[in-house]
C-alpha cells in the first residue's frame, strides 16, 4: 500500500511538472533532442545532463526521506506525519522542489530550448512565492517550534555548506 502511496504522488506531481508539461511545451514549439552542433552547444548539453543527474539526486533521496522519516508522501494529500531533517534536509529546507528545478533547467538546456526554460523560470517563480505563503505556514501549525528551530538554522532555496545537526 506504501508504494502505492507514493508512486500516485509521483505520477500526480512531479511526473506532470517534469515530463508531461515539457515534453508539450518541446512539441509544441518544434524542439526536438539532437546532439549539438558547436562546442558551446555540446558544452550546454553536457551542463544540462550534469543538471538533470544532481535533480535526480535530489529527489529521489528527498522522497526516500519523507518515506523513511517521515512516513508520509511527497503529496499535499499524504504529507509526513514527521518533520524531515535528515539527508538533504541538513542543507537546504525544500531540496525536492530544487531536484525538480534542477531537472527543469537541465531539460532545456539537453534540449536547447528556451520555452522549456522559461517553464522552469515559471515553476521556480511559483514555489518561490507559494513555499512560504502556503506550505510553511502549514509546516509551523504542524510542528510548531521543531519546525521553527529548523528554519532559523537551514535556509529556504540556496543550501548551506555544511549540514545542520539537529541534535546539537
């Protein structure tokens, strides 16, 4: 039923903002992938696989976390029932939606597509706005001053350089 939980999360969520929603916008603009034809492109192109492999990363160690520790799922529906501060929760407050716009950005840049990169700038901007208007403060009514501890020592987007140790 676990598995269950989270691949319905996955399909629902990440896999739309991903994959559907890319692969539309790369249709609808004539994009297709080909290997670049200059240095700078190949060069791009590699800098955007690089991108897509620490998104990977990041997510999937991020949901093993909210699976592990904090027996929930990714889903608004089905969230942690434990606040997360292990892995890459040392460093950065949201590192799901970082691997997710780090697979953004790389997925334009293997494409060379500028309409999939400004679909990354719009997710980013969205998260930038909704992560603290709407998921923190349901974060706070959950976890009340563990969470607040939390935040005083990981920052939202840009992570720190050494993990946070919450039992210091």
């Amino acid at each position: 039923m676990k598995i269950l939980r989270h691949l319905l999360a996955i399909g629902l969520l990440p896999f739309v903002v991903t994959i559907v929603i890319p692969t539309w916008i790369a249709r609808n603009n004539a994009v297709t992938l080909a290997l670049g034809r200059t240095p700078l492109a190949l060069m791009m192109q590699t800098a955007g696989a690089g991108l897509l492999l620490v998104g990977l990363v990041l997510f999937g160690t991020s949901l093993r976390r909210f699976a592990s520790d904090g027996d929930g799922t990714l889903a608004p529906w089905d969230p942690p029932r434990r606040l997360v501060v292990r892995g890459p929760y040392r460093y950065v407050r949201n590192p799901m939606i970082s691997g997710v716009v780090f697979i953004l950005f790389g997925t334009s840049l293997v494409l060379q597509s500028a309409p999939n990169a400004e679909w990354a700038f719009i997710f980013l901007a969205g998260n930038l706005i909704h992560i603290p208007l709407i998921e923190e403060p349901g974060l706070r009514r959950r976890f009340g001053a563990e969470y607040d501890r939390y935040c005083r020592h990981v920052p939202r987007v840009v992570p720190r350089l050494t993990p946070w140790n919450a039992h210091a």
